[in-house]
C-alpha cells in the first residue's frame, strides 16, 4: 500500500524541487520563511489564501493540494 503524501511533504518537495529557498516562498506568499518552514515540518497548515498563494508560488494544483491538506 503507497503511503499517502502529507502536505509539509507536498511543500517540501515542490520547493526544493524547483530550488527555491524558504525565504523566497515566504515573500513569493506574504509570510516569513518561518511560517514556510512550520508548514513543511507539519507544526502548522497554511491559511486557504496562504494555500492557495504557496500553490502558485510552487505551480501546485490547487485542488489537489487541498484535497491533500483536508486528509
């Protein structure tokens, strides 16, 4: 059975996938890379326009993504 992708782990890869730096996802969404870097490591989810800002920033499918960050 395929383990099911968390959404820090979605952030996480597409982030780093694309090389981009947590400070630069910050200023692309409006937050600071530590609010980046919660979102990864599980501790918060972004807000749903916070979502939905990461996902353009990181050229994520929104519903997807949503549907990942619902469980």
């Amino acid at each position: 059975m395929a383990k099911k992708k968390s959404l820090s782990n979605v952030l996480r890869d597409a982030r780093l996938s694309r090389g981009l730096t947590l400070s630069t996802v910050g200023k692309a969404v409006g937050v600071s890379a530590s609010a980046v870097a919660h979102w990864e490591s599980g501790v918060n989810q972004p807000s749903n326009d916070n979502l939905s800002a990461v996902c353009k920033a990181l050229k994520l499918p929104v519903r997807a993504t949503r549907e990942i960050a619902a469980g």
